[in-house]
C-alpha cells in the first residue's frame, strides 16, 4: 500500500496547504458568526465529506478531468460561488430572527442538521483550492510500482481531511465562541448574522473572480 515515508511527506505538504485558510475555513467561519456552534460544526462534517467526494473522483479519475479542463473546472467553480453566495443572502435577510440557545423539536433539529451538513458537502467539493490540490498533488504521492493506485489515492486523502476535521474544527468554535459575545444583545447577535451573511457573499465573489493557473 502507501509508504510511511510517502504518508508523511504528504502530510507535511497537506498541513502547509491547509495552513493558508481558504473557501472552506472562512465558509465555515462565517456559518459559525451567522449561526453559531452546531451549525458550524455540522458544515466542518459537511466540508470534509465533500473533500472526500473529491478524494475519490480523483482517485477514479474525474478529478483530473476537472482540473484539466478549463470548462468544466469553471463551470464547478462558478456553481460552488453561486451557492456561497445564495448561503449568505439567506444568513443577511434572518439575521433578526437568529435567538442563541434556541431549541427545536427533534424532527426539525435532525432537518436542520442534515441540510447544513449538505451545505457543506456542495461547497467542499466545488472548493477551487481543494480540486487543484487532489488533483494536481495527489497523484504525485502514489507508488506506481506497488499498484493499486486508487486504493493508494483514497488513504492518501484520509490524511488531509483528517487534518482539516481538526483545524476547520478550531476555527468554528472560535468563531461561534466570538459569536457568544455578541449575543448578550439582540442587536449585536443580528449585527455578527449579517457579518457572517456578507463574509459568505463576499467569498462566493472572491472565488468567482479567482483565476486559475494554466
């Protein structure tokens, strides 16, 4: 299977990568600000699985064709923009009705959950900086000789989503911990929703305008 010294020399390119916050990190920050803490997390959960969904596309080979092309490559780009920027909008207009320690029964709970953690999913595997990586640097870590190179790919990509559980996780609960401030007034708790709302919109823009480098 994969080598140890293959696994670490990934690790420490996955950690430096996933070190500089991108569309992921600050989607997750502003789900935190404009939601607070299960909200944040279930979109850590949704991020991750999306990122695997990469992991394995690229394993099989879609990934590469993605990235490859310029089309297609813009096309998810631009529909993982469109979709952060449509989150925002939606955190924006309920920013008034945002009350923290709110409890819904457990049916809406368990909806609420799910739909953010597909959230997450959409937005983690149209993530532009998560595409170039799986698929540019992925397959430069894989022993050709020893076979079994989509098995390869798919423990190799264990090690950057575990990385990124941990550090998306970090970031959530340190936004939603400076959200908990806010909410001491209703007009500081609407205030930090919008914020959030905006920092989502103002990242779908910025993925939108992100070239890439052929």
């Amino acid at each position: 299977m994969v080598s140890t010294d293959r696994l670490l020399a990934f690790a420490a390119m996955s950690l430096l990568v996933i070190a500089i916050p991108g569309p992921s990190v600050l989607f997750v920050i502003g789900r935190a600000l404009a939601h607070g803490r299960r909200t944040a997390l279930a979109t850590v959960v949704g991020n991750v699985l999306g990122s695997y969904l990469l992991v394995t596309a690229v394993a099989f080979g879609l990934g590469a064709l993605v990235e490859r092309s310029a089309g297609v490559f813009l096309a998810v780009k631009l529909a993982g923009a469109a979709y952060l920027v449509f989150l925002g909008v939606q955190a924006f207009r309920h920013r008034k009705e945002m009350k923290m320690g709110a409890v819904d029964v457990p049916a809406q709970a368990a909806r609420g959950d799910l739909r953010t953690i597909a959230d997450g999913i959409l937005v983690g595997v149209t993530n532009p900086k998560g595409i170039v990586f799986f698929a540019a640097v992925l397959p430069q870590f894989v022993d050709h000789a020893a076979g079994g190179l989509p098995a390869q790919m798919l423990v190799l990509g264990l090690v950057p989503i575990g990385i990124g559980l941990v550090t998306d996780t970090v970031w959530g609960l340190t936004a939603s911990a400076a959200r908990a401030w806010f909410a001491r007034s209703e007009r500081r708790l609407s205030m930090i929703g919008g914020a959030g709302g905006f920092a989502m919109i103002g990242l779908g823009v910025t993925v939108a305008a992100t070239g890439r480098a052929d």
